[in-house]
C-alpha cells in the first residue's frame, strides 16, 4: 500500500536512539524527507548519514525539544533546508523517577518540560507551515503508563497530558486539514529498555498482562506512526492508539 509519504517532511524527535531512529530510518524507506532531531549534533549526523548511504534524504538537526529559543531555531533550520513540514512525531521523552515523597521540583520539572512542553513547542513552531499548506499530520507518543504507574508521577502526568494536548489541538488544527492523534505503546525492547537493573522484571510483568505474548519491537510503535502519517488517514483525529499488545494495567 502506498502511504503517500514519499516527497514529505517528517520531523521525528529523539531520533538519535530507540524507537525514533527506527522511525527516522522507516519514513525515508517510504520516501519521506527525514529531520533527524535529538540532542547531540554528532549521533543526529549518524543516522542522517544512514538514510543518506540507503539513498534517503536527510537533515541532522540538533537541540532541545524543552527549550522553546532552541525549537525556534531548529524550525528555523527545517524551513530553510526543506520549505515546509508535512509530519510532526512528538517522540523525545526521558524519565526521571521517584516514589512521590521523594520526587524534588527539579525531577518534576525535567521530565514535565521535556515530555509535555517539548510537544507543545514543537506543535506551536511547526502548525504554522502546515496551516499554510492545508495539510499536516501531528503524532503524539505517550505511554499505556499514563493510566498510571507506580514511583513515576512526573512521567504519568506528562504523558496523560498529551492525551490533552491532542484533543485540544485535533480540535484547533482539524479546519485546516492537520490531524492530531496519540500513540501508547506498551514495554517495547529499546536499549533504554533493556539497560535498566529491573529489565527482568518489567518483561515478566509485561508478558504476563499483554495479550499477544511477546516482547513489542520499535518496529511495532513505527507501523502505527506510519499508519497515522498517512495521506490516507485523513479522517482519523484527536484519537488515542494503544500498541500494547492488548495490555492496559
Ligand atoms: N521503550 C518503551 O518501553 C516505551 C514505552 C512507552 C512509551 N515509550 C515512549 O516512546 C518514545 C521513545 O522511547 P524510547 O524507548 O525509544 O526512548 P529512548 O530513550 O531510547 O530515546 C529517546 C530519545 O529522546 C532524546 N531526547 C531526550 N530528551 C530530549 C530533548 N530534550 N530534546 C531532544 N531529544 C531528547 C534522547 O536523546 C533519545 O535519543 C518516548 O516518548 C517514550 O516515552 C517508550
């Protein structure tokens, strides 16, 4: 099936690693024009040198998402590389967790700014191009995890309030043909993932309330960014797809 993607600008965040990179090398492979945006202007240059050695196109761009002077910048940077932007994946996330009694103003902060500001400033810099073109598809990468969880108040809130931001901005964007929509994945095995002392435990909890009985791959979280950046899924707005292999709690 023809996604319709080839020729358009994908903006993916935290493109360096993880789920983002694979989605960064997949947009090119359907043709897109991929920005490579993480935090470090070295790694970003790496996998833009990726898509470019398969034959993509590329840019590295290089800031944070929680910096709004830094989103201004690099918006600055993709317009004048690419013209215009046609997907916008809300992706770059951290976590910085701690039982609620003990989470200082600063881990709140971080993983707030960084998980709830940092989709809202690149939304607010990029609707702009995709207003002027009457098009545009905005993906919002949550987690099953904003139905709460335990030690993490700061990353639950975060990512139940881009269910928020979603709705809100599914409503303001629809007239001009920009959809909005939110994907949840599940535990998906990034290296992230993998590294943290407490691996062992999340798989056995994870296989023991998914449904599909397996580890999810990046591969799994990008065959839904794929379908919603779609040209032909215009008509799916303000929703919410879960990709968890059926896990809610
Ligand atoms: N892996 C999972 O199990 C899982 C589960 C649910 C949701 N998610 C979500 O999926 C997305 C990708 O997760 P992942 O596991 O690939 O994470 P990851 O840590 O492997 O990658 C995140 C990337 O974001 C970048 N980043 C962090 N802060 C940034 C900033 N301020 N500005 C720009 N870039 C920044 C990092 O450098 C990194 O490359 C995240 O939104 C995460 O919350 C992941």
């Amino acid at each position: 099936m023809d996604l319709g993607l080839a020729g358009q600008v994908a903006v993916i965040t935290g493109a360096a690693g993880g789920i983002g990179k694979t989605a960064a090398l997949s947009f090119a492979g359907e043709g897109a024009r991929v920005v490579v945006w993480d935090q470090d202007m070295q790694t970003v240059e790496q996998v833009a040198a990726e898509i470019k050695d398969h034959g993509g196109e590329a840019m590295g761009v290089a800031g944070s998402v929680a910096s709004s002077a830094d989103v201004a910048r690099v918006v600055d940077q993709i317009r004048a590389h690419f013209g215009t932007v046609h997907v916008l994946i809300n992706n770059a996330a951290i976590n910085d967790d701690a039982p609620v009694t003990a989470m200082t103003d600063a881990q709140w902060d971080r993983v707030v700014d960084v998980n709830l500001k940092g989709p809202f400033y690149c939304a607010r810099a990029i609707a702009p191009l995709m207003i002027a073109q009457n098009y545009g598809r905005i993906i919002n990468i949550s987690s099953r995890s904003h139905l709460g969880e335990l030690n993490r108040a700061n990353y639950v809130s975060a990512k139940a309030g881009l269910l928020g931001l979603t709705r809100s901005l599914a409503m303001e964007l629809g007239p001009h043909q920009v959809t909005v929509n939110t994907i949840a994945p599940g535990m998906v095995s990034t290296e992230r993932v993998r590294s943290n002392p407490n691996y062992a435990d999340f798989l056995e909890r994870a296989m023991a309330r998914q449904h599909i009985k397996r580890e999810a791959q990046p591969d799994d979280i990008v065959n839904a960014m794929l379908m919603l950046a779609s040209a032909t899924s215009g008509f799916i707005t303000g929703d919410l797809i879960y990709v968890s292999g059926g896990r809610l709690t």
